[in-house]
C-alpha cells in the first residue's frame, strides 16, 4: 500500500506565447457545457421556450464570474483589493471564491427572473442547480490540477505531497514538496457528486420539481454541510484565519445551509405545484 502520493501534474496543458491554457479552465468550461446540456433537456421536458435558457447561460455565468472574484477580494483580503482596485479585474491570476460565486448568481437569477420569465427565482433554482454539483466537482478537480485549496497535513495512505514552489518549478526550479497533505479537493468533488446525484433523482425520477425550493433546499444543505466540515481538514486561506473558531468559508456556509433547511420545510409544508399550471401558454 502507497505511505502517500506525490502529485507532480503540471496546471498547464500548453501554452501559447507567454500564456497558459490551464486544466482548470477546461475543467471550468467542461462543467458549464454539461450543465447547459442538462438544462437543456429539462427545457424540453418542460417545454419552455428557447430563447429562455440562453439568456440563462449569459446571466448564470456572468454571476459566476464576477461574484466568485469579488467574493474573493473582498472576503479573503478586503484592505489589498480595495486599495488597489485594478488587481480585481486579474481574474486570471486566480483567487475565486465558492460563496461570492453563489451571491453572484442569486444577484443574477433575481434579474433574469424579473426580466426574462417573470416567474419566482426559486423555480430557476430547481433547474439550475441540479448540475451545478457536476460543475463545483470539475473546478475542484481544476484545483487538485493547481496544487492549492489542500489540507492538513495527514498519515493516511492517500495523502497528496503537493508541489509548493509551482511559479519557480514551473519556471525550472527544482519542486518543493508538501509533507503528505489531506486532498481535501477530492474530498469536495466527491461530495459534490454525490449532490449531483441527488439532485439529478429529485428532478427526473421522483418529479419533485413540482414542489417549489425542495431541490434547491436539498443542494444548498448539502453542498455549504459538507462543506462546513470538509474546512475542518483544509489549510487557512488567509492568515487572519488562524485564530478563528470556525474560518471564513465555514461562517459564510452556515447561513446557505440555513436557508436550505427552510427551503426544504417550506416545500414539503406545501402542496405541490400542478404541472399543467407550470405549462407555458
């Protein structure tokens, strides 16, 4: 049996001049595809117009984007971000953050909702996120491909030594290694999988898209629940962290998972909706 792993992956998949094309973005770009093509085959099943899903894409990634980087700057190091403001626009520079990401996209949803299907946001949400586990399990396997967002160190046969100098091995530089590390990046793809899956049943097998906010409930309490205790095994993003009870990513966990648990005693308390009243006239 392995005493660890050593990860010797290179981010990079080629280069172009002076510019990388990173497994992480085509991770990133993968998980959006599927996504699409799974929307897009509840769109039919629905039978929703169109033009409505198109639009979703541009809004969904929008606040994506740019609620993952702003969460980034102004959760993680506010002070640095706001005085020099132009390093916020270096998305590809890295520094996305899950929850901003999350904010964003409500932003968004609340503004396609009202400007595109005028129905409630919670019934964009059943539809959304049902692949949204697929898509945060692809970027956290862009992440195992960078060598950041790992854990503790760990004695357990498959702990990943990550490569620490990566800018100076990349450049030639012989590689630092981490001691054996939790791959708390897997261990957050797999749960986010497993979420998928649940999501995916919810939706297509037992029909619960009729009940307003459950599917959406049921990701929110396990996507921001597993995520809330995977932290425990991860590294401090910033150092301010250090002396936290709980660090940042699980404080700004705790009110999704709550908001999940109300979405989920709000639909079953309810009945469900009718299908043929969902029909578009």
């Amino acid at each position: 049996m392995l005493d660890f792993i050593t990860w010797t992956a290179d981010p990079a998949i080629f280069s172009i001049g002076s510019r990388e094309i990173r497994w992480y973005g085509l991770a990133f770009a993968i998980g959006f595809w599927i996504g699409y093509s799974i929307v897009s085959r509840m769109w039919k099943n629905e039978k929703l117009p169109p033009a409505w899903i198109d639009s979703l894409l541009i809004y969904t990634m929008l606040g994506t984007v740019i609620g993952a980087r702003l969460g980034h700057c102004l959760f993680y190091d506010p002070g640095y971000y706001l005085a020099n403001p132009i390093e916020i626009l270096k998305v590809w520079e890295g520094g996305l953050a899950s929850h901003g990401g999350t904010l964003g996209i409500v932003i968004a949803i609340y503004f396609y909702s009202k400007r595109i299907t005028h129905k409630s946001m919670l019934w964009t949400f059943d539809k959304l996120v049902v692949p949204t586990g697929l898509v945060a399990a692809m970027i956290r396997l862009g992440n195992l491909m960078n060598h950041e967002i790992y854990g503790h160190p760990t004695d357990l046969p498959w702990g990943f030594r990550f490569i620490e100098n990566l800018h100076a091995w990349k450049m030639g530089a012989e590689p630092i290694f981490t001691v054996p590390s939790h791959p708390t990046q897997l261990y957050e793809a797999l749960c986010y999988l497993v979420t998928f899956a649940i999501c995916m049943w919810l939706y297509f097998i037992k029909k619960e898209w009729k009940r307003e906010g459950l599917i959406f409930g049921v990701f929110m309490i396990c996507i921001f629940g597993s995520r809330i205790f995977i932290e425990f095994l991860k590294n401090n993003q910033e150092a301010f962290e250090d002396n936290m009870v709980l660090n940042m990513g699980q404080w700004l966990s705790i009110p999704f998972v709550l908001a999940g648990c109300w979405f989920v005693w709000r639909a079953l308390t309810r009945k469900p909706n009718n299908y043929e009243e969902l029909k578009i006239k």
